[in-house]
C-alpha cells in the first residue's frame, strides 16, 4: 500500500512538473524557438523575431484596420506594454510601434549582445517577455 501511494505521488509530481513548470515559467523551446529559428542554427535573431511578430501582430489585428487596439492587445504583455509601445497616444498599436517593441524586448533578451536570442535567453524573464508578443 505505501508503495503504491508513493508512485501515486511521484507520478502526480512529475505531472506537476510537465505540466505547468512553476506557475507560468514553462519552457520555451521544442516548438517555439523551432518555429521562431527560420535558418535552423538553434537561436533566435532579430530578423526571425521580427517575422514572428509580423504573424502575430496580423492575428492580433482582428478588424484588420492595422492597428491594435486594448481589445486585441490581449497579448502585447500587459496595458504597461501596450501604454509604453503606443508611442503616439493614439490608444493603439500600429505595426511600426509593435515592431519597436518587439526591437527593445528582443535586446533586452539578448544578454550576451550577440544578435540572437538562444534557448536559455529565452527562458529568461525577459525573453518569456519576447516570446509573449510573438505567440
């Protein structure tokens, strides 16, 4: 009996584990930075990352007015992004400033000023911000 409750728990852990990774710090890499890293060398560069938001921000467009505004910035990371990434004050994002935004978050993600953004930088706080405005 003990036996079997303790690999009741260690398989409920481990689904914990797989499952959720910590609250919201699951990592980002299989299909992610897989379908982020265009020319397939393992890392992100700003070039994909830009590509990347381009898709998103099309499907964040809903109305396809070319610009996003609070009702589909769902993901644009928070009002404080989307207040920071609304350079105009118009009450919306257009794509130049989302692109902005994806500019400084993917330096801010670059920790080692390389030019690509690898798995671990991913993974960081801030690259989890990145990859938020790109998926």
């Amino acid at each position: 009996m003990i036996t079997r409750k303790l690999a009741a728990a260690v398989t409920m852990i481990g689904i914990a584990v797989l499952a959720g990774m910590g609250a919201g710090q699951a990592a980002l890499t299989g299909p992610d930075l897989k379908s982020w890293d265009t020319d397939h060398d393992g890392t992100m560069d700003l070039t994909e990352a830009k590509k990347a938001a381009q898709a998103q921000f099309d499907a964040l467009d809903t109305d396809h007015d070319g610009k996003i505004d609070q009702n589909e910035s769902v993901s644009v990371g928070g009002s404080a992004s989307f207040i920071k990434a609304d350079s105009d004050k118009d009450g919306t994002v257009d794509k130049n400033e989302y692109m902005k935004l994806v500019e400084a978050k993917f330096n801010a993600a670059d920790s080692d000023h390389d030019g690509t953004v690898s798995e671990s930088e991913l993974n960081s706080p801030a690259g989890r911000s990145l990859a938020r405005l790109l998926k």
